[in-house]
C-alpha cells in the first residue's frame, strides 16, 4: 500500500475498549470498593461487555486484590498494569516481571506513558523492550505514543506519535495483538482535550504506518485509543471518529459513575 492510501476502515470489527489508568491512586481496599461499584453500576445499564470492553489498570500493589475480586464475583472488567520490566527475572531491585503479571491474570500491561517516557526518561528501545515482554506471556501490551506542547508546534500532530510507533513496536513478534493509544501530552491531565479532528488525523496516521509496518490485516484488527482529559461529555465524538477504538482514561476513571458513563458511550454514538 502506498503511504497516501489510508489502511481500509473495518471499525466494526474492533470491539472499543474502554481503560481506565488510575496511575498512583487507590490502595488495595481503595480498588476494591471502586471496582465493585464500577461492576453495580454496568450491571444496572446491562453493559455488553462483548460489545464494549472495559479495563482498569491498577497500581502493582493492588493488583491481588482486584484479580481476587474480579474471579470471585465472575465479573468480565479486564484488568491491566502499568507498568513492566523489560528483563525475565534476576538481579533488578524493585522491577516488576511480566511473568509475575501474567501469574495475577493480568490482561493488558501499559508501556511507554508519557509519565514515564518523561518522568522517568525511559526511551523507546526500552517501550519495544517491554512490549516484548508483555506480549511473550501472553499479554497484550498497550503502547501509548504522543507529543508534547513543543513537539506540537515544532514538528505537527503525527510526527512525533509516528516515530515513537516505530521504535517502540519493533520487538513485538509479527502478529502478537497489541493496542495503541494516541495521548497528546499536553492533553493529559490538562482539562484541554485534543479536537476530534487531530486525534483522527494522528490515529488514522499511526494505522497507516502499522499498515505499512506489519501489513494491512494487522493494522486493520488493531485498536488505537485516544488519551487526555476523557470525560463522559466528550468521549463519543472521539469514538465516533473511524480510527478511534477507543480511550485511555486517567482522572475520569478515578469515579466509578463518571467511568461508567464513559464505558457507555454508545447510547451518546447511536443516540439509542
Ligand atoms: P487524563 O484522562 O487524566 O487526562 O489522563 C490521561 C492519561 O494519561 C491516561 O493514561
């Protein structure tokens, strides 16, 4: 495919997923309130967890509890971590393996946020490092790309989010499923979303380049989120646009009716 054709739009083959980031918030007995009220509230709207999935990411220290919870109470909310070390097992005090993830049922393991992209000046040969860890146990890493305020300006919307794709995905082994998230970083935690129209434009660009990277059948299955300051009032228009699949939540997801109300974005899409 030339790099002017965009990838074929087969949005209705991807199932949104909805993931909530708590970052460093919520202890264990925290969680465990949020996510039972979080699974009251999607049970009361009937949420079809096959039509829409919904996952939150914990804290490490949290992950236990929220897996005992989750099995106990057969509940379909995915759960993912933060966070993972690149390396097997050994000799790295305080690191988190993704085997010891993979062991807590852990389904989706975030790689390169931009808090610790900049926070923690990981770069992206470490990202693809972790991303292959994720993905060897079975995990699917969700890699989050995006530019700064000064990226923006300087280089445009895409440039930056497309050159961190590249370099963070190159390990994954050809065909592992992984999900992509657009966070603008100046959108995060801001209250500033992006428009719909640049968060389109760079989330149509990132399918394009996964085309021409692992082909178009890969590209076409795989979900790319948006990222920054999601509210239940603004969710829709992002998941009504054809590259978006859905979002990556941060603040919104710390309250479990505002995060509910986001996970039910289809009644604000279809109007049904
Ligand atoms: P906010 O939704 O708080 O802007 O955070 C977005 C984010 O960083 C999710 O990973």
């Amino acid at each position: 495919m030339s790099k002017n054709q965009s990838a074929p739009n087969t949005k209705t083959a991807r199932v949104p997923l909805i993931a909530g980031n708590w970052k460093m918030n919520l202890d264990h007995l925290q969680a465990i309130a949020l996510v039972q009220k979080l699974a009251w509230s999607l049970k009361d709207v009937r949420h079809d967890f096959g039509a829409v999935e919904v996952a939150v990411f914990a804290p490490f220290t949290d992950l236990r509890s929220v897996q005992t919870l989750l099995a106990a109470d057969k509940l379909s909310i995915r759960l993912g971590a933060q966070d993972v070390s690149p390396h097997e097992s050994g000799a790295y005090t305080g690191d988190v393996a993704a085997q010891f993830l993979r062991k807590l049922d852990v389904n989706y393991v975030i790689v390169g946020h931009s808090e610790r992209r900049h926070g923690h000046g990981e770069s992206s040969e470490t990202v693809a490092a972790k991303a292959k860890a994720v993905a060897t146990h079975e995990m699917v890493p969700l890699i989050c790309v995006g530019e700064t305020a000064e990226d923006l300006a300087e280089h445009g919307a895409a440039a930056v989010a497309l050159e961190q794709l590249e370099a963070s995905l190159h390990l994954v082994p050809q065909g592992a499923e992984v999900v992509l998230a657009y966070e603008p970083v100046w959108a995060i935690g801001s209250g500033e979303a992006a428009t719909t129209e640049q968060a389109e434009q760079v989330c149509a660009a990132l399918r394009t380049r996964l085309s021409e990277l692992r082909g178009e059948a890969e590209a076409a299955r795989t979900r790319i989120l948006y990222g920054g300051s999601v509210t239940s009032q603004n969710v829709a228009a992002f998941l009504r646009q054809p590259n978006i699949d859905g979002a990556l939540v941060g603040g919104a997801s710390l309250d479990s009716q505002e995060f509910s109300r986001i996970a039910q974005f289809k009644k604000h899409v279809t109007g049904a």
